[in-house]
C-alpha cells in the first residue's frame, strides 16, 4: 500500500469584506491546481495576534496568495523566494 501526500498548501491572504469575488475565486481554482487553501478563515480564534498567526501559518505553505485592493507594506516585510513551477 502506498501513502499518500497531502496536496501543497496556498495560504490566501486579504482583508475579509474587501474584495470577496475574487478571494472565492483564488479559493475555487486551488484545488483545481492541486493546492489546498489555507486562510484565517479557516482557523478558531486563537490567543495570538492576527499578524502573528498569519506569519506562522504562512511559514508553513507552498505559496503565498495576497489579494489586495492597495497596500501599504509594512517595514519588516519579507519579500517572498521566488517558487519554480513542478511537473508531476
């Protein structure tokens, strides 16, 4: 019997009101791409801040999806390590 993996994560990432058309969007067509979702949404409350869960979680994934309208970034963001495209 072979084990199977768990798909690669896409952590989606926007404000919750702003822009939910196109949030449900990058959600839909993730797994049609082989990617799991992950987002706040998803997760209970939990006794940390908001940034600091995202930061955690987003460690975590394959890639990072960022929706946003217009941004202001803060002075210690990370610019993300470009990801090259696999071929099952």
């Amino acid at each position: 019997m072979t084990q199977q993996s768990s798909p690669p994560r896409a952590f989606i990432s926007s404000t919750s009101i702003d822009l939910p058309e196109y949030r449900q969007e990058v959600v839909d067509t993730c797994p049609t791409m082989g990617y799991m979702p992950l987002g706040m949404r998803y997760w209970p409350a939990q006794d940390a801040t908001a940034e600091e869960v995202c930061l955690r979680k987003a460690d975590g994934t394959n890639v990072f999806i960022g929706i946003w309208r217009s941004a202001i970034l803060p002075a210690n963001w990370r610019r993300a390590r470009p990801v090259a495209a696999r071929s099952a």
